[in-house]
C-alpha cells in the first residue's frame, strides 16, 4: 500500500519545478482542446517499477486523462514491450510527460539492478538490503523501488533506529559507551546496530548487547571468522564496495545481510519512451 500524501507531494513538487510558470511551449504551440494518444516503450531490457507514479502525474495534472496499465511493477519485460497507452488532452500529456518519465525511469533502473543482484543470490538466505544514500526528495520511491526489483529496505531515516557508525563510535568514546548510552535513551522496541571494521571491534560490539553487527570492508577471511565468531547471536550485515562480482562471494560467508549503496545512489536510469502517435 503505497502513500499517497507523499507520492502526491513528491509529483507536485517535481511538477512545479519543471514548470514553475507554465510550458510555454506547449501552450504557445498546441490547440487547448487537441487530444492524443500515446504509447510508453521500454527501449532495453528491464525490470518496471512506479506504473501507479506514472499514471499519478498524469491524474494529478488532468483526471480526464486515460491510462491503460499493460505490465505490473515487478514484471521483467524486453526491449520493445509497450508497457501502457496513455491518451488524452495533448497539453496534459506533454506537460506531465518528463517528470512521469523521469521517475519511471529511475525507479525501474533501481528495480532492474536490484533484481540482478538478488537473483544472484538466488541459492542463499542472504538478503540484499538497500541504504540511505538516497537522491534528496526522492528516498520514498528509491526504496519503493527496492522492494519491487525484491530487494529489502533498511531504515527509512535517522528516526528509525540505532546505527552506531565509525563517527559515532569516535564521537562517544568508544563502542561500549555509545551502547550503553543508547540503550540508556531508546525503548526496548527498538534494535542497534553496530559498524565494525575488526574482529576485535566485533567482539567489543557483542560484549556491549549490538543485535546486529555491520562488517565493514572486510576481506572475506575477517567476515567468515566473524560470522563464525557472532555464530547467531546477533544478526550480521556486509558493507562496502560490494559488487556483482563479489556479492555471492560475501553470501557465502554466511551473512544474514548485504547492504549496497549502489543500489540507489548511482543507478543507471532505464531507457523508456514515451512516443505520441
């Protein structure tokens, strides 16, 4: 169930950035009452994610306009597949077609690379997990996205729970005094996670009650002995640099958790059209 306050805030905002006073060529060029059809083409092989956001900045623009869905997020389509018709007032489409193309774009981009890393793992139980290297704005559709190309979220905001990172950890004096002090301050609701970048810091992060302990860019050898050394009593997440090359690799080290920042933070937009008839 997606929320539909923030989608709407999102659109609205991109909309209003885009045209701050009116498409002045649309409005200029184009007859108010024409009305046209369209066709939305995936131009390369591609897992789509954000149909409902596409068809949304257009509703939000003109309810009139009509948007007929022919693929489902999730669905993993080749190039050339017409994925919706769209059809109505010629204003409307034009002034609503790049930011509905642009977040359609990215959000299946980030679906597609999400897929191909967790098929991947495919013979593991190891979950693929995104971050919060987010574009500003936009962090509730990248993670949206995740979870359509099968991906898992971590923590939406700073506000979601304790994860106590090298900064920290230097700020507060060390691993054990930052735990203490946050189990101090947090109801027992909420979990903490620990960064870690040694075995002897995993040790430490155990000692101190962490639930869930970060291996930070490990060799592969220190993450086996730390998983064996943690053996279940917390959970393990694998952290950086972590690649299509590499993230069996890492599975196979028995980590619950893989967190990719790349993800999100540099996806590469899928190529999808939007041509008039």
């Amino acid at each position: 169930m997606i929320d539909l306050t923030i989608i709407d805030e999102i659109i609205l905002r991109s909309l209003k950035e885009d045209m701050p006073m009116g498409d002045i060529t649309t409005d200029s060029t184009v007859p108010e009452n024409e009305v046209i059809a369209a066709r939305l083409i995936a131009k390369e092989d591609c897992v789509i994610a954000g149909t409902e956001i596409f068809a949304r900045v257009f509703a939000l623009l003109d309810p009139n306009v009509y948007v007929e869905r022919l693929v489902n997020d999730g669905d993993k389509v080749l190039k050339g597949t017409i994925i919706m018709h769209v059809s109505g007032n010629s204003r409307a489409l034009l002034k609503a077609e790049r930011t509905a193309l642009n977040l359609l774009q990215r959000m299946s981009g980030i679906a597609t690379t999400t897929r191909r890393i967790v098929d991947l793992l495919e013979n593991t139980s190891t979950k693929i997990v995104d971050t919060r290297k987010t574009v500003p704005g936009l962090r509730y559709l990248d993670k949206m996205a995740v979870r359509i190309g099968g991906g898992t979220n971590h923590r939406f905001s700073l506000s979601d729970g304790v994860l106590i990172k090298d900064n920290h950890i230097k700020a507060s004096g060390g691993i054990t005094q930052a735990v203490k002090r946050a189990r101090a301050m947090i109801p027992h609701t909420i979990k903490i996670e620990v960064e870690t970048e040694s075995l002897d810091q995993v040790k430490e992060a155990l000692e101190a009650g962490a639930e869930i302990i970060m291996l930070d860019n490990m060799t592969l050898e220190k993450m086996k002995e730390a998983v064996d050394y943690i053996e279940g009593r917390a959970l393990t997440e694998a952290s950086g640099n972590i690649t299509d090359e590499t993230v069996e690799a890492v599975a196979k080290t028995g980590v619950d958790l893989i967190s990719i920042g790349a993800l999100t933070h540099s996806v590469k937009a899928a190529d999808i059209s939007l041509r008039f008839e």
